[in-house]
C-alpha cells in the first residue's frame, strides 16, 4: 500500500511537471505567435507607406511629364543650330555670326531660368547672369558692325 501511494504520488507529480511545462511552451507559443502578428502589420504597413511614397512620386513625375525630355529637347536644338549655321554661312560671315550669337544667348537665358527654378547655387546663378550680359553686349556690337558695313556698302 505504502509502494502504490508513492507511485501514485510520483505520478501526480510527473504530471504537474509536465503541466507546468505544457504552460511555459504554450506562453511561449502565444508571445511568438503576437510577435509575427505584430512583425506582419509592421511590414504592412510599411509596404503601404512605400506604395503611398510611391505613388505620389508617380503623381509628381506626370505633372512634369507635359514637359519636354531633356535629351529630345538637346537633340532639337543641335538640329536647329546646324541648320542656322548652314544658313548663315549662305548669308554671309557678319550676319552667321549674329544670328550664331543670337542663338547662344537665347540657350544662355533659357539655362539661366532653369538654374533658377530649380534653385543652383548663387556663384552659378551669377556666372549665368555675367555670361548672357556678355553675349548681349557681343550681339550688340555685332549687330552695330552690320549696321556700319550696311551704311558703308549704301
């Protein structure tokens, strides 16, 4: 009797133990199971935020898309200056070299208020600005030249 009292306390205490630990793994379960929910909305909701970002990047390249492409609108005026330059050189030295002025300070302005919009430097701002009064004073006095020659040739 005594023998069947002690196995049967065993028992119950193998039992408790085995309780208590089937406690702690499903505490365990429980913790690790909150933690990959939370991990999971965490991602969510970052994948949201990037969509979101994404998004309004796309929104703000297609206000700028009725633009011109930087590299089309290069391509353009490398045309546009060969064709001067083939027409100037039919016209005359005097008259190719006003309208070949007239053409870098029309591309001088123009990089000149794109440096502004888009916020350069001061220095580039100011090395811009000096370089289409340069080509302004050149074109002027070229343009006086051929007045001069005009007058002459009259």
């Amino acid at each position: 009797m005594v023998q069947f009292y002690r196995a049967a306390k065993a028992e119950i205490k193998e039992k408790s133990i085995e309780q208590r630990q089937a406690d702690i793994a499903k505490t365990r379960f429980e913790a690790r199971q909150a933690r990959l929910e939370r991990d999971a909305a965490e991602r969510e909701a970052t994948r949201a935020a990037r969509k979101a970002e994404a998004k309004a990047k796309a929104e703000q390249d297609s206000r700028f898309a009725g633009e011109e492409d930087p590299v089309q609108a290069a391509i353009e005026r490398a045309k546009a200056k060969k064709a001067r330059l083939q027409q100037s050189a039919e016209a005359g030295s005097v008259s190719g070299k006003i309208e070949e002025l007239k053409a870098k300070l029309e591309r001088a302005k123009f990089g000149l208020e794109q440096a502004q919009v888009s916020g350069k430097e001061e220095k580039v701002l100011t090395a811009l600005s000096a370089s289409v009064q340069r080509l302004e004073r050149l074109l002027a006095s070229e343009q006086a030249k051929q007045a001069q020659t005009q007058e002459g040739s009259e």
